[in-house]
C-alpha cells in the first residue's frame, strides 16, 4: 500500500481558506429557479453527501484513530471530491483552491466576464 504524505504544517489555515472559498461559491450560486445554493442541493447536484460539503466548508474531517475512536482533524479533500464540487459550483478548480497551493504567476487570478466569483474572497 502506497505511504500517505504529511500534510503541509499549515494545511489546518490552507482547509479553512479551501472550506470558506466553497462556501462563498456556494451563497454567490443562483439556481435557476431564483434559490441560493444550500448544502444539500450542492451535495445533490455533485453526488457527495450533505456532510461532506459541510465538514469541507467548516474544515474538518470525521476520521478515526487506529482504535476507531474519533479523531477529527482538518478537512482533506481529494481531488475527486473537488473536481465535482467545481463542476456543480460551474467553476474552474483552481477557483477553489487558496492561493498558496497556486503558482505565484497565477494567485492573482483575474476573473473572466460572466464567470461565477464570490462576493469577497478575503479570509477571515
């Protein structure tokens, strides 16, 4: 079995700026029936569970300990996971992801006319 790699030091600042990014995606989303975005429609429309899209957006996971206690920790995504938030969200990955996991050539991303762009994308 393939070896797990450690998360970045800082990845616990890195999950809540990935959760708070989804998130804004998600409040700034109009269905086409006037609604905004809920979890559970996000988790609908990308075939995750409604907990999934919340543990994302609040950057925690549930995992366990070898024991199978509960170990929670920050949130972990996989790629998988993020490229069908994404889709549903009608944004591109990178959109999602904060900008020090970004190339410094591209953290200032300019948004395309007519792309979806949450309201404010400053960290709390």
């Amino acid at each position: 079995m393939a070896q797990r790699r450690e998360l970045p030091r800082d990845w616990p600042g890195l999950a809540r700026e990935l959760g708070l990014r989804v998130r804004q995606f998600r409040e700034a989303y109009e269905t086409p029936d006037g609604r905004l975005l809920t979890q559970e429609d996000l988790a609908h429309r990308a075939g995750l569970s409604r907990n999934h899209i919340q543990n994302i957006e609040n950057a925690r996971n549930n995992a366990r300990d070898a024991s199978g206690k509960p170990a929670p920790g920050p949130g972990n995504p996989g790629l998988a996971t993020l490229l069908a938030i994404a889709r549903a969200l009608n944004v591109q990955l990178l959109d999602l992801l904060p900008d020090q996991l970004l190339p410094e050539d591209i953290r200032d991303r300019p948004w395309p006319e007519g792309d979806a762009q949450p309201a404010e994308m400053d960290s709390a």
